[in-house]
C-alpha cells in the first residue's frame, strides 16, 4: 500500500513543486540531502537543478541513511548527483499530467538545458557495485 503524504513505494520521482513535505536528515550538501516522510519514514534523496538550484527534484532513496553517507564522503556527492541525474533520466519522461507539466515548465525556464542534461554524454553510476553489493 502507498503512502498517502509521499506515495512510496508506488511512485519514485518527485518533479519541482509537486512533492509533499519531506523533512530532512540534516546529510548532505553540494545541492543533493537525503529528506524523508514524516508519515512514512521514506528516504528521498533531493538535488537542486539549475538555473538557480531553484528546481529539486526528489528521487525515492532505496538504501539507507548510512549508505547516502559513505556515497557522499567519497567525492562530496558527485556520485550521489550522477546517480540522481540518472533517475531523473529515467524516471522523468515517464510522467503525466501536472508532474509531465512540472518538467515542461523546468524544460522552458532553463533554456532546454535542464533537466536531463542534454549536452553531454552521460553513464549513471551502480551504486549497488559501489557500496559492494553487486
């Protein structure tokens, strides 16, 4: 059953101005933090895109708070941001209806340029490998 603030585990992406209220752990920085569900204790980690870092998008986080941690002391979340912009990737085009438009309106105010990062070549990183689960 979904979660009726954040709609995990159903849904996974979160467009600018479309997501419930999340409230933050506090980890982070350099525009990625891991927030969560009041409601249902859900992990979202949350990157801001450009122009600005006025558009965050959240993206279901499936590890844990520890696992965010030890990825983002590796390289001040450069990683976390690659992985990030592959969900985006992934997930975004995927949407419909106020969510779909949520993009659009990104898609127009950034010049076309965000959010999928469409001028260069781009290979999200396994994280499963990374944390040595793979």
């Amino acid at each position: 059953m979904s979660c009726q603030i954040c709609q995990a585990p159903d849904r996974e992406i979160w467009p600018p101005g479309r997501g419930p209220k999340l409230a933050s752990t506090g980890l982070g920085g350099n525009f990625i933090g891991l927030d969560f569900c009041p409601t249902c204790s859900q992990f979202w980690a949350v990157a801001a895109h450009e122009p600005y870092a006025s558009f965050p998008y959240s993206i279901r986080w499936p590890f844990s708070e520890g696992d965010f941690v030890e990825l983002f002391q590796r390289d001040m979340g450069d990683i976390l941001h690659d992985w990030h912009q592959g969900e985006v990737n992934r997930l975004g085009p995927t949407l419909v209806g106020g969510d779909s438009a949520a993009i659009q309106a990104h898609i127009s105010r950034s010049g076309g340029l965000e959010p999928y990062n469409n001028y260069r070549q781009f290979n999200p990183p396994n994280l499963l490998a990374l944390l040595g689960r793979a």
